[in-house]
C-alpha cells in the first residue's frame, strides 16, 4: 500500500511540474516553439505571395473565422481588414477556440488551389 502511495504522489508531483515548467514554454495554447522568426504582414503575403514562398516567416493578427469543431484552421486578420487562412499543419493538437483574440503564428506560405494559406508551425493566443 505505502508503494502505491509513492508512486502516485511521483505521478501527481510530475504532472504538476509539467504544467509549471514545460507548459508554458510551448506557446499560449500549447502549439509548437517560436523561433523568433523575421515578421512580414498580412498585406505583404498577399500581394506578394512569390516572394514569400518557402520562406518561414511570423504573422500576427487577430484570430476570425476558425474551425468550430477542432480548432484545425482560422483566419488571421490585420487591422486593414485583409484576411489569411492558417492551417495548423503538423502540430499534432487542436487550437483552443479563440474568436477576436490576438495571435502570433509562425510558419510558412504555400500555394493552395488558385490562391495561398499559411501552415503553422508555431502558434501562441492571447
């Protein structure tokens, strides 16, 4: 009995560690590790997509649209009003539902049918 107790508070004293200390650390919802990539705008990627294909790149907006189910895509939009769909590509974990909050997002920009969206590779709500 006194074993199960000890490897239970282990468990309990490793999970709350986790959420101390390694949580945090992987962004506001939990989705990838920002790297401190260099920022372009929303307008930038738009009206020069070529430009910034295959480049990784940071965004920052406010989150509008996103998927209601899982939370696997959302639009990011500047100021002006101009919107970009991120997919959240291979973070492997379904963004919180956060409507109208801001948001950073790393990533990359690719070609998607006649137009472009950006895949995630970092993503941190307010």
């Amino acid at each position: 009995m006194k074993a199960v107790v000890i490897v239970f508070g282990l468990a309990l004293l490793g999970a709350l560690a986790w959420f101390l200390f390694v949580r945090p650390a992987v962004g506001g919802c939990g989705c990838g590790r920002m790297k401190g990539l260099p920022s372009a705008g929303i307008g930038q990627l738009l009206d020069r997509p070529s430009e910034y294909l295959a480049k990784d790149v940071r965004i920052q907006g406010t989150v509008g649209r996103q998927c209601p189910r899982c939370g696997c895509w959302f639009t990011l939009r500047e100021p002006g009003g101009r919107e970009l769909k991120v997919e959240a590509g291979d973070l492997g974990e379904s963004l919180p539902y956060r409507p109208g909050r801001k948001a950073t997002v790393e990533g990359r920009l690719i070609r998607f049918g006649d137009g472009v969206e950006f895949v995630a590779a970092a993503v941190e709500i307010d």
